[in-house]
C-alpha cells in the first residue's frame, strides 16, 4: 500500500513531454502570432458578429466582430508577459531582501523574518488591490502590484535557504581562506541559494499569471481593445447567453497556461527537493 | 506531507500564521512525579490558558501588522496624502480641511500614525470619500451577503472534500492519481474561469439558475459552488493522504483486528486522525475566500464586500480599502485562533502539552 517502490527518473521526463508543448505554442504566440494566424485581433466586422466556430473563424467572432482565436494567439503576449515581469520583480527583490535578512546580524534578521512572515500570510491579491488603488489601473501598475505581492513567499525560501548554504563546508572553508564578503556571496552563496528560487519561480509564475488575468477581469489590467485574457472573458461575460465561445476559449487559454505552468514546477520540485506537491 | 507540506506550500498562498510565529523550543511543562497519566486537570487547564495568550497575543501582532501595512501604503503612496484620501470623491476645501483633522496631517507623522492606532482601537474605520459615509457603517451594510456566500462556500467544500477522501482512500493507485489530477486542477484554473464557465452551463444553456443578483438560496448555489470548487480539490487530497496514512498506523490493524468493519473503523477512527493536517488548511482557506470572494462577486454581480472593494480600488478609496485590509486580518486571525483551540478538540494529545 505505502509507496515504497524507488521511482525511475524517466516518467518525470514523460511528464515534463505534455506541458513542454504547451509551452513550445504558447512561445509562438508570444514570438511570433502571425505564424498562428493571419487576422488582425482588433479588426472590428460588426455584420459578422457574434458567429459560432466556423472554417473561417475557428473560435467565432466576439460582439465586435472580431476574429477570436486571432485574439486570444495575440492575447498570449499580454497575459503572460504581465506575469513574467511580475516574477521577475519579486524574484530580485525576494532574493535581495533573503539574502540579506539570512546574511545580517539577527536583530535585523528577526525584524525582516518577522515582517515577511506577515506579509505572507495576506492574500497576494488583497496585497496587490492595496497597491492598484494609490497607482490606479493599467498594465505597468499591475506588474508592480502583483511583484510585490509575491515578494514575502520568495524572499521566506531565499532566507532559509541562506541560512543552510552559509553552514556549508565549502563556504566555512572559503572564508577560512580570507575570501572577501561580497566575492564570497556572490561567487559561493548565491549560486547555490538560485537553484530553490528557480523552482518556485515557475509556480510563482503560475500564480502571477492568474493574478494578472484576476486582475484584468476585475479592470484593473490592461484596457480594451487590447486582447488580454481576462479582459476578454469580462467582455464576453455580457455575451454569454448568445455566445459561449466568446468566454469558453480565452477562459481555456488561461486554464491550460496555467495548469501546464503548475504540472511543470512540480515535476521540477520533485527532481531537485525529492518532495511532491 | 502533513503539517510541514501545509506549512512549506508558500508558493499556493497565505501559510498558517502559527507555523512562523511559534517560539521554536516550547518550554516544556514540568513532568507530574507520579507516573502513569502524565497530565492532571490543572496542568491542562494552565496549558490550554498559556496556548491560548500566545494565540491571542500573535493574532494581535497580525492585526497590528495589517494597520500598519495599510498605513505605510499610503504614506509611500507619491503625492499629497490628502488628494489619495479623496480619491475620485468630491474634492471641495471643507473636505480638504475635515480630512487634514481627521488624519491630523498638520502634525509630524508619528503622531498622526498613534492617532490612527487609536481610531481604529475605538472601532472607527474612518470616513469614505466616494459614499461621503462612515466606511464601519458600509461594511456592516455589505457584510451579510459575503458572510453568506462564504459560509455556504466553506461548508461545500468541507462536504466535498470528505466526500473526495473517503470514495477514494484505500482504493489503490488510480485513486491517488485521480485525486492528484484534480488537485492540480483546483491551484490551477483561476477562479473566474470556473465561475464563467458554470455560469455558462447552469444558468445560460440549462436555465437552472438565476445569472445575478442576490435573491434566495438560488442565486447562492453557483457562486458558492464557484468558491467551493478549488479548496475542495486540495483538501480533498490532505484529507485523503491522512486517512491513508491513519489506516496503515498500528491501531487501526487492532480495530480491524477486534472484527470492526473498515467502515466503522474510518468513520469513528481514522477521519478523526485525518482531519488534523485538513484543519491547518483552513487558515490558507478562509484567505483565499476573502480574496476570492471577491472575484466571484464580480462574476455573479452579487452585492457585498467585493463589490465595496472594487469600487474603492477603482475610485482610490483609501480609507475603504485600508478598512478591508484590516478586516480581512481580523478575519484570518480569529478563524486561526478558533482552529488552533479546535485542534485540542480533535486530538487529545495536544491537550496534555
């Protein structure tokens, strides 16, 4: 009953297959849409709007007429480069302020630990609402909004995980050997603290990207016509009784990002740190 | 997994407030000279007291913590505090001045951050600028529909997730991947995603429910389903991999042992051990329906405190959402507080520590 059988590496590599080729699409779209598909996202042809999935239109057209598998191939773009921005702020911040609360004295420490601690157990959305209502909307401020909310869970990791690197043998020898304080952080700590950072990076990624899709439902985001997701599915949310197909396949967009993004962290959680979920 | 999963999963959202405030060597409590049984009724009630001050007093320091989060949002906020206050509100110079004596903003800010101490210790949550009313009196006004929605949500996704665990534990590995399948499905698809495509099939094509609004059981059952949904897929799982884990432990082969059917064994035993790593959950639950609260009365058009947030957020409504902030931190903290004494409820051998 209990699963005591050694787990063979290659069906994580079979698991990594599906989400890889999410990512390989998704990639185009955001590289290059026009490979995908040749109609402009924003031409409005209001004598053929609200049409179901046909030859011509393979996700039907919205409310305007617009062609929305065109809008959600560009849309792809806007969703996720909100995330990725987003990611990318609360990784250097996170790693900055964890680094330094794992390398300073301990009062400091315990004031950053404690605070982090905090901050954590808020909401990130509430956190990033707090934020959007002093900068106001716009796709700027919600990449900031949503950074800073995912700082605290990214800067906890970092701290501990500063604190295991810095007993190390190889960093105790090092400064044995008079390695000056930043060289010794820069060239020992650091690399060995990014591995951890670059797992839970992909799930915080994953969870940047439905904040920002939350985010742009609820307004905040980016504004229309620009073909973002979330925006898309709030739009179409007045439309549903006549058009399913204008909310079903953005919403599907956003689901199989995400779901990909989740499976794939936790396949790589599961190779570096031994545990699942 | 167990309590270190539900602990280290900081990537899914808020983490149980005790795992990081707990000192980490407790004291321990002088052991009783006579042996046998090692805790007495006074030892118990002196552990149950001291287990609760230590709740109480982290749970203030939470709160106290959520204020001056708000606080320093606005002060790093660019721009003249009084114009963020305002907001889109009317903006006329009787407004101006009532705001400069509210906040005190002619005096130096630590003193105007005391003052804001000791309105909120007072209960006063400020004025909004966009109502042009007391913002206690909107969220006393806005709170019963959200209450509604979030006991219902929460009592869904309690009987779906013991649902989930006890269809599936024990039933061999097609059981544990279905459950993770669904698990992963739960953190993954955002909840307006679910809510639209409900929304879609049950109110739209098939007619079974009203599209929005607030009026009777009806009009409650997809929102709350909506919310129930994504906690049900991940305690389901918790609660599951516990009743596993109780099922292999040594008393339950003397139950089955003394000729209890598996049924009885699982249902006056085994969920009992199965619910203390499903109950340090609730913490991160009862936050993500705060949050997701209000997506979901956005998709559903439900009156309550959602509805009151966006509009702040929009409008620049400080004070609102400063109030919400605040709110949602009580909220967390008295909801962890009651667990933490429940969890001496479900496992006695808490109560003798």
């Amino acid at each position: 009953m209990a699963q005591v059988t050694l787990r063979p590496t290659r069906p994580y590599a079979y698991r990594l297959a599906l989400p890889g080729a999410v990512f390989a699409v998704i990639a185009v779209a955001v590289v290059a849409p026009g490979l995908l598909t040749g109609t402009d996202p924003l031409a409005a042809d209001p004598l053929h709007a609200l049409e179901g999935p046909s030859t011509a239109h393979w996700f039907g057209t919205d409310h305007l007429g617009r062609d929305v598998f065109s809008r959600v191939v560009h849309g792809a773009r806007h969703s996720l480069s909100i995330g990725v921005a987003a990611t990318g702020l609360a990784a250097a911040v996170g790693v900055l302020l964890g680094l330094a609360a794992g390398l300073a004295p301990k009062w400091l420490d315990e004031v950053l630990a404690r605070s982090f601690d905090v901050l954590a157990t808020f909401p990130e959305l509430l956190l990033a609402l707090l934020v959007i209502a002093i900068t106001g909307p716009g796709t700027a401020n919600v990449i900031f909004a949503i950074g800073i909310a995912q700082i605290p869970n990214l800067a906890r990791v970092v701290r501990a995980q500063t604190f295991v690197v810095r007993r190390a043998g190889y960093v105790e020898q090092a400064v044995t050997f008079g390695l000056p304080g930043p060289v010794l952080v820069v060239r020992h700590v650091l690399p060995n603290v990014l591995g951890p950072v670059l797992v839970l990076a992909t799930i915080v990624l994953a969870q940047s990207i439905i904040a920002a899709s939350a985010l742009s439902f609820l307004g905040m985001g980016p504004q229309p016509p620009a073909p973002e997701w979330g925006a898309m599915l709030s739009e179409a949310r007045n439309y549903m009784r006549v058009a399913w197909w204008q909310a079903v396949f953005p919403a599907a967009a956003v689901a199989v990002t995400v779901v990909s993004l989740t499976a794939a962290g936790r396949v790589l959680r599961y190779r570096f740190e031994g545990r699942d979920t | 997994m167990s309590a270190t999963s539900a602990g280290g999963s900081a990537a899914t959202g808020g983490t149980p407030v005790a795992a990081g405030r707990t000192p980490p060597a407790r004291p321990a409590p002088p052991l009783p000279e006579t042996s046998g049984r090692p805790s007495t009724r006074p030892a118990r009630a002196r552990g149950l007291l001291r287990a609760m001050a230590r709740r109480i007093g982290s749970g203030i320091v939470v709160i106290w913590a959520a204020a001056t989060t708000a606080y320093l949002a606005l002060l790093a906020a660019p721009g003249d505090t009084v114009d963020i206050l305002i907001g889109d509100g009317p903006d006329t110079p009787e407004i101006r001045a009532s705001i400069i004596r509210e906040w005190g903003l002619d005096r130096p800010e630590i003193v105007q951050y005391l003052a804001y101490l000791g309105r909120l210790l007072q209960g006063d949550l400020g004025r909004s600028y966009q109502l042009q009313r007391g913002v206690g009196d909107i969220l006393a006004e806005q709170i019963g529909p959200s209450a509604r929605l979030a006991v219902a949500a929460a009592a869904t996704a309690i009987v779906l997730a013991v649902l989930i665990a006890l269809v599936t534990a024990g039933r061999g590995p097609w059981a544990r991947r279905a459950v993770s399948g669904v698990e992963l499905l739960a953190v993954s698809v955002p909840t307006f995603v679910i809510g639209i495509v409900l929304l879609s099939v049950f109110s739209f094509s098939l007619g079974w429910f009203p599209v929005s609004g607030d009026e009777g059981w009806r009009s409650l059952v997809l929102p709350a389903l909506t919310l129930a949904l994504p906690a049900a897929g991940v305690l389901g799982q918790v609660l599951r991999e516990g009743l596993e884990k109780a099922l292999e432990q040594p008393f339950a082969t003397t139950a089955r042992a003394r000729g209890l059917t598996e049924r009885a064994l699982v249902a006056r035993h085994a969920l009992r051990h199965a619910m203390l790593p499903g109950a340090t959950l609730v913490g991160w639950f009862v936050a993500q329906l705060l949050t997701q609260a209000i997506i979901t009365e956005a998709v559903y058009g439900r009156p309550g405190i959602g509805r009151v947030v966006l509009q702040a957020v929009t409008g620049g409504d400080m004070p609102v959402v400063m109030a919400v902030v605040i709110l949602s931190a009580v909220v967390f903290v008295t909801v962890s507080t009651v667990l933490d004494l429940l969890y001496r409820v479900i496992d006695p051998r808490l109560r003798s520590s």
